[in-house]
C-alpha cells in the first residue's frame, strides 16, 4: 500500500467488545483517534467508563469456570484458529497498525502480525504443557503440587506495539486458563478492536475474551481496583506502573510490570565498526525510538568513538522520514503531539547540555514528525541520559576503560535491556553478567522470542512474560496431601 499524506481516510467505528458482543459504552462516550501523519480523524471508538469495566470483568469471572475446566487441547485449538486467522488478516492488521501508532507499513507487514502470529501458536501449544509435580514428603503421603489458573486476569496495553501486547497479554493467560480483559492505550485500539473480530470468529465462549478502550483514569483505575480481577498485566510507564501497583495492593492482587528503560548499548574497542554503527543506529530508530527497550545510551569507547559516530550519523542522513503509508518511508510520525511536545522538550535540553551533532530535516507535512536526533559529548547525569525520551534521540557517552563502561551503564533507576558489541567472547559474557538488565543482547539488539522471557530490574518493572516464565506469573501452585493409610 502507498498513500500520501493527504489522502482522505474512512472514519471507522469501533465498539467495546464484551462477553462475546460489540456493544456502545454505558454512558455512550466515545473518543477520536487521529492518524499522525496527517491529523485526520480516522476512527470514532467506544470509551469505557467504570460501568463498562464492571461488566467485563463479570463477563470474565462468569466465564472462568467453564473456561478453566475445557481441557488444555481444546484451548489450545482456539489460540491455533485465532493464529490462523491473524496470519489471514495481516494486511488489514498492518495497515490498522501503521494508521494508529504512525509505524511505517513496510515494518508493520513484516513484524507485527507475524510475531504475534508466533505467540499465538506458541501458547498454544503451551496450554498443555503447564504441569504439576509430586514431592517426596515423610511419611505415609503423597504431596501433589498442581497448578491452576488464577481467574480474571486484567491485561493494561500500550500503544507503540498495539497488537502484540495485547496478544502477550492474551495468549498465555487463556492458555493457562484464566479470562481476561484488555485495556488498550487510548492511543491507539484499532488493530486490537479487529483483533476482538476475529476472535468472535474464532469461536471463544461469550466473557473469555473482553476489550475495553478507555482512558486509564477511569476505566484503567477501575480495572486495577476491581475486586474480581485477580492479577494486573501491564506493560508502560514506570510512573503509570507504580501507582497501579500502589492501587492493586488495595485489593492484595499481585501485579506484572513492564516499564520504561534506558538501555545502553556498549561497544568495545574491538568491535566492528561497521556492525556496531548498524546495531546502535537500529536500536534507537526503530519504530521511532517508541521502544522500551531503545538503546538511548551509547557509551563508545575513545578510540572508536569517531569512526563509529560518523557511520551512525550516515544511517542517520539514509532515514526517510515522512507518511508512514508509503512503501519507501522508513521512519514515521511519533505517535501524537503529545508525544511530538515531549521529544522536542528533550531535545531543546540536550542543545543547553550536550552537543548536537545531527539533526534529521523535517518533512512539509501536516503531522508529528520529529527525525533521528543526535547528541554527543554527554555526560551521564544529564537530563537526555537519566530520562526515558521514547523517541529518535541518542545521547552519546565517551569512555576509555571497560569498567567505567560497565558503570556507566548501570548507573541508571532503569534496567530493562542492554546491548554489548565485541568481538571477544569472554568479554561479552563477563559483561553480560555484570550489567544490571533483565534484557541483554550481545552483538544484536531487540531480539525477542515467545520462547524467551522478558522483563526488567529496578524501576523497569517485575515480573515475566513470555516463556515459561509467564505461565507462573499466571497460575497460582496448590498443594495436596493424601494419606495412604
């Protein structure tokens, strides 16, 4: 697909979806979403409000029990239809995407559906893999320790990765059968509305499956204090994550936290400049630089720091930044003016703090463009170096010996990921040990996998997802005894 910028789109009309139906909220509110690249109204969509949220989870608490019983392999077939029908739609999931959020399309055909693809039949399969043990206790007993399902489980999306948060937050909990209900960011619910559409189609009972959009100050808060839901899935801010925590412990559910970061990425006097350049370029433009997991931070070593800044600053000039719907952009609008105001305030800051030593044209457009944006001589206590930016922004740090690197690197309220590039192996792994991420990538950046856990230390959250690791974040152990006498 190729648009311009100023192609008129269809408002489409989007509902809330509960118990199985698509329904207009209680109080009949809706909201705007606008596509970034051009401003234009390009959606109308139901807002929840408390009375909605209350439904849902009733919806979801009266659906637990059936669901909970079903047995693991006919789970596992729904998650296996709603794949296939996901991986049917990408086209539409894409262009839904790309619209939303301002992510060109030509990396929302390639990336969004097919990794949630992935996790779909991944947990699929993993419905019927959660299993119980038997404990050699004393005496004449048998100790069966079996896991089951929580119950409701409330999952709060953002809006960077739309579909595939809400799908990480949807598959391994009704593979592990619990119900949920979603909460997408206002921002951006349209690719996670069709989702609701599709899994309509693919046959879920009525209440497994509930979206909400709404605003986090009413439906957000009422879904976190609901009594009946007994867990928070919530990927975001570390500000946002911290008073959901603070009000799910009103109600003693416990909570996962995926929240802000600012990852550095190290490179070693030993790498290859020409791949470090890449990886550090990648890991700060992608998707805008709208990743938790951005590479914000790069600490160059003095020896390499020109030759490998010069190549990043070509990536840099290479960007075509411009209407995320044509075919040959590769980097989009930020998501909102919000968002817009937000990096420009960074950026005015670096300029007083650091130097600029690159800054992207913007396009004559009607949108919330802001380009590859590049800030050398910072100093690690500065406000572009402290603060999660969440846009194209790259503050480059100077060090000269291998432990400052290291402390540098840790020397930040967040740990969410971290990147090391060196040719030595040993070097690599001993730095990998050392740095204090729930995330670490050697050689690479953002390398993510269902099969993988993922989460963070320090004020980048707790808790897991993916992986196995989800499955006991989503399942509470029982213990049985029987006495054989």
């Amino acid at each position: 697909m190729s648009k311009s910028a100023s192609d008129s789109v269809k408002v489409r009309e989007y509902k809330l979806f509960i118990n199985g139906e698509f329904t207009d909220a209680a109080d009949g509110k809706t909201f705007e979403s606008v596509d970034p690249g051009n401003k234009q109204v390009i959606s109308s969509i139901a807002k929840a409000g408390p009375r909605d949220i209350d439904q849902a989870v009733a919806a979801a608490k009266a659906a637990f029990p059936g669901w909970a019983r079903k047995a693991a392999a006919a789970r596992a077939k729904a998650l296996q239809k709603l794949a296939g029908l996901v991986l049917a739609n990408n086209d539409t999931i894409a262009e839904l995407e790309s619209l939303d959020v301002g992510k060109p399309i030509r990396d929302s055909s390639k990336i969004d559906a097919v990794t949630a693809v992935d996790a779909l039949e991944y947990f699929a399969g993993m419905a019927t893999k959660v299993e119980g043990t038997i404990k050699p206790v004393p005496g004449p007993y048998y100790n069966l320790a079996v896991r089951e399902p929580l119950g409701v489980i409330a999952g709060i999306t953002p809006w960077n990765y739309p579909l595939l948060q809400a799908i990480w937050k949807i598959a391994p909990a009704v593979a592990a059968g619990n119900t949920v209900v979603i909460k997408p960011a206002e921002q951006a619910c349209m690719s996670v509305l069709f989702l609701a559409e599709l899994i309509q189609q693919a046959g879920f009972p009525p209440g497994v499956i509930n979206i909400v959009p709404g605003f986090g100050e009413d439906a957000g808060d009422a879904l976190v204090r609901n009594p009946d839901v007994a867990k928070v899935m919530f990927t975001g801010s570390t500000e946002t994550g911290i008073l959901i925590a603070r009000n799910a412990a009103d109600t003693l559910k416990t909570c996962a936290l995926e929240l802000g970061g600012k990852s550095a990425v190290i490179v070693y006097k030993d790498a290859p400049t020409d791949t470090a350049a890449k990886i550090a370029a990648m890991a700060i433009f992608s998707n805008q630089g709208q990743v938790c997991t951005a590479g914000s931070r790069l600490l160059l070593h003095e020896s390499n720091h020109d030759e490998v800044l010069d190549k990043i600053i070509a990536i840099a000039k290479d960007v075509k930044l411009g209407y995320q719907m044509n075919e040959e952009t590769t980097m989009g609008p930020l998501v909102n003016q919000e968002q817009m105001d937000r990096v420009e305030g960074y950026i005015e800051s670096g300029k007083k703090d650091a130097n600029l030593v690159y800054e992207h044209q913007r396009p004559n457009l009607d949108g919330f463009y802001v380009g590859p944006t590049i800030f050398d001589g910072v100093g690690n206590d500065m406000k572009i170096a402290r603060e999660e930016i969440f846009g194209p922004v790259l503050s480059v740090i100077t060090y000269a010996e291998e432990d400052e690197a290291i402390a540098i690197a840790n020397n930040s309220e967040y740990g969410l990921a971290a990147s090391i590039i060196t040719r030595d192996v040993g070097r690599a792994m001993k730095t990998a040990q050392a740095m204090e991420a729930g995330n670490v990538w050697i050689n690479t950046w953002g390398a993510v996998s269902s099969m993988a856990p993922y989460g963070g230390y320090k004020k980048s959250g707790y808790g897991r997802e993916m992986g196995f690791s989800v499955m006991h974040e989503l399942t509470q152990e029982k213990s049985i005894w029987i006495n054989l006498r």
